[in-house]
C-alpha cells in the first residue's frame, strides 16, 4: 500500500467508482487508483471531493489530510478504525485524563530534544550537545531559503497523514482523537520532520533543483522505513511513559 498525493489543478475532483477513487481534470484522462492500493492521500490546494468519495475512504481506513499552498495543514478526514491490534489503547485512554498532560509534555520534550540533537550533530555543530528547538528552528529560518522552507512545511503537512494512518492501525480513530487533550498527530509529525533538515540543507547547499510532484512524494517515499523506525521508537517511549502511571 502506498500514499496517494494530490496536487491541484483547476477544475480537479475526485469521485468514486467501487472500488477505486477516480482522479478527474479537464483535458486529462481520469487517473483510477484502487483504495485497496491505497494507505492514505495527501492533497494540497482545493480539489472537489464527492461525498461517496469520503465515506468510501472512511471504510476502507483511508484517512486524508488537505494542505494548503504552504503545506500546512487545513484539515483532515480520520478513517474509521476497525483494527483490533490496540496496542496504544491504554494510553489513548489515559491521554484524556487532566494529570496526564504533564506526563506527556515531559515525553514531548524530552522527544524534541533527542530529534534536535541529532539534526545539529548530522548538521555539522560542535556543539549539537547543547542545541534546542527555538535554536535549531532559528537556524532553519536563517540558512534554509523560502522555497526550501516551504518543502519543510509540505513534508511536516504530509508526515501529518501518514502518522495519522499509523496511529489508526493502533487503535486510534476519529471518537478516540476528539477526546484527547493533546494533538499527538501534528506532535508526531513535528518531531519526525525535524529528520529531513540535514538532507534539504544538503540539497540546497549542492544546488538541486527544488523537488515538486512526483520527486516531492519521493522524498517522503524514500525514508519511510526510517521514519516507521523512528515513529516505533517514538510510541514506545510514549507507551514506556504511560504504562508507569497507576
């Protein structure tokens, strides 16, 4: 299965055919994609979606996430999650509870730190030990150009989705995100971006031609089994965290 991205063009919609979403624009032939194929979709700008395109991927556990021209996120539709393997139940219930938000600021943080560091070592800073997120997002501002910052945004606005579709497999679903205090999905999706600063920093310093359509999705496509690692190690030290309340 692999993510469906979709960037728009006038006149764009997207219709269902069982079993297949149906990519139609002007002038184009009408691209069918089988949502057995299919773990998420990412859409940035406006593309009509038909109601029966919606509920099909609600039930297929197709979430999609709709980006805006910087790659922000705009909003979301959550698939709905009949997966029985709750690994993270225990800490999706306990996430709602007031006291545990302390908890899980101290586990944000201490995530935050781990992922700045290891940015500012690969980054080349001597003194990456020392380094924290208000200084490595300055840096970012000051060295990486716009049009780089903007491939940030997309990445960290389609990593939104994808951790979306992760989470779904361990048991979180639309009912159980509106009840949660915190927004582990963009938190998610916050810590893994950070990942990909070293490589757009190296792209812009060797003066690559800035990715778009296809060569965009493949940034992402490329490292997935990296980030899938780094999102295991994220949950464990989540679920690590949780389990020691009683």
């Amino acid at each position: 299965m692999r993510s469906l991205y979709l960037t728009a063009c006038l006149g764009m919609q997207v219709v269902y055919d069982e079993p297949a979403l149906v990519v139609c624009s002007p002038e184009k032939t009408n691209q069918l994609f089988p949502l057995v194929r299919i773990s998420n979709v990412i859409v940035t700008g406006f593309v009509e979606w038909s109601t029966e395109a919606f509920l099909a991927c609600g039930e297929a556990g197709v979430s999609v996430v709709f980006l805006d021209g910087d790659g922000k996120v705009k909003g979301r539709w959550s698939a709905v999650c009949s997966s029985q393997y709750a690994v993270l139940e225990s800490v999706f219930q306990r996430l709602g509870q007031p006291r545990s938000e302390i908890k899980y600021r101290n586990w944000l943080n201490g995530m935050r730190r781990l992922a700045v560091r290891s940015a500012a070592r690969r980054l080349g800073f001597t003194d990456w030990r020392n380094m924290d997120s208000d200084a490595l997002n300055f840096w970012s501002v000051e060295h990486l150009g716009v049009e780089w910052q903007a491939i940030r945004h997309w990445l960290e606005g389609a990593l939104n989705g994808w951790v979306l579709h992760q989470l779904q497999q361990f048991g979180l679903n639309a009912e159980v995100e509106q009840q949660l205090s915190i927004c582990l999905v963009d938190d998610l999706a916050g810590l893994l971006v950070v990942d990909f600063l070293p490589m757009l920093f190296a792209m812009q310093r060797q003066n690559l031609s800035l990715p778009c359509g296809e060569s965009l999705a493949g940034l992402l496509e490329g490292r997935k089994a990296r980030l899938e690692n780094l999102l295991n190690a994220l949950l464990s030290k989540l679920h690590d965290c949780f389990t020691e309340i009683h």
